[in-house]
C-alpha cells in the first residue's frame, strides 16, 4: 500500500469535506443565478405570440404586411453601421428587434397562420424570422469584433482632420 499524500493530514478531512460543500454549494447557487439572468433576459427581449384575431387579414394584406415588416427589417439592418459609437450596435438593434417583434406578433395574429389554407403565407412569416435572427447574430458580432476597429479609425480620422497639412474639410 502506498504511503498517504502528507498535504491530505487526517485531522482536517472534515475541514475539506466542510469547503468542497461550500465550493459546490456556491457554485450552484452562481451558475441557477446566472441562468435564471440570461432566461428573464430572454423572455423579455421575446414577446408572446397573441391569440388570433376575431377577423383575420386577407392573404393579401398579411402578405403585403411581410413585406412591410421585411422592408422595415431590412432598413433597420442597414442604420445599423451609422451606428455611433460602434461598440453600440448590439445595444441598438436589440431595442429594434424587439419593437419589430411585436409588430411581428401583431401581424401574425391578425393574419391566422395556423390554418391549412395559410402555409405558404405562414412559411414567409417564419422566413422573415428567421432572417431576423441572423440579423441579430450579424449586429451582435459586428458590435463585438468590428466595431471596437470602426470607432478606432474614425478616431484616427478625426485626429488626422485635425492636422494643419488636412486643410478645411467640409
């Protein structure tokens, strides 16, 4: 039999036995916080599908409504690189995204995609969505890996403007 590890002394077992509870009773407790944090994050970045309307849209209308929502969609998508500072592009399009969303929900509810005869239309609806989503991901990562370098070189810009060589620009 091996001699025993002299830094695990006998008369301290309780002692460590004592801290790897409170080690894993804390982290427990950190790790439900934080998953708590992010789900309540999540639902209120995700309003509710609302109830069909009493009287639903025409095809006609529901789909000229996803064309609407699409065009705002993607002029949102497009304000997203004047944007400034960078670094805020995250921030900002969340705060559309969920303004959008509702209005998203809205048009869905009165529009009653659930019926047989609506799949087409409820497949445009689930497109735009999903577009939506990698929008998101897309101003997530730009806010995160480009925008720190986009606000550095309108920094060295303004500092070049600055330079009696620039001259007077408009």
């Amino acid at each position: 039999m091996s001699a025993p590890d002299p830094r695990k002394d006998p008369r301290f077992r309780r002692f460590r036995g004592g801290a790897y509870g409170v080690y894993i009773l804390l982290t427990t407790i950190f790790s439900v916080w934080i998953l708590w944090s992010v789900a309540r994050s999540v639902a209120a970045m995700t309003p509710e599908r609302p109830p069909n309307a009493a009287e639903l849209l025409t095809f006609r209308e529901c789909l000229d409504g996803a064309q609407a929502l699409w065009k705002e969609l993607e002029s949102g998508r497009e304000k997203l690189v004047r944007v400034q500072p960078a670094r805020d592009v995250d921030r900002e399009w969340m705060r559309f995204r969920t303004e959008w969303l509702e209005r998203l929900r809205q048009r869905e509810s009165m529009c009653g995609l659930e019926s047989r005869e609506r799949e087409r239309l409820r497949a445009v609806y689930r497109r735009l969505e999903t577009v939506q989503d990698l929008y998101t991901i897309h101003a997530v990562q730009y806010a995160g890996e480009v925008g720190g370098a986009v606000d550095a070189l309108h920094a060295a810009f303004a500092t070049a403007r600055q330079d009696p060589g620039a001259g007077r620009l408009p």
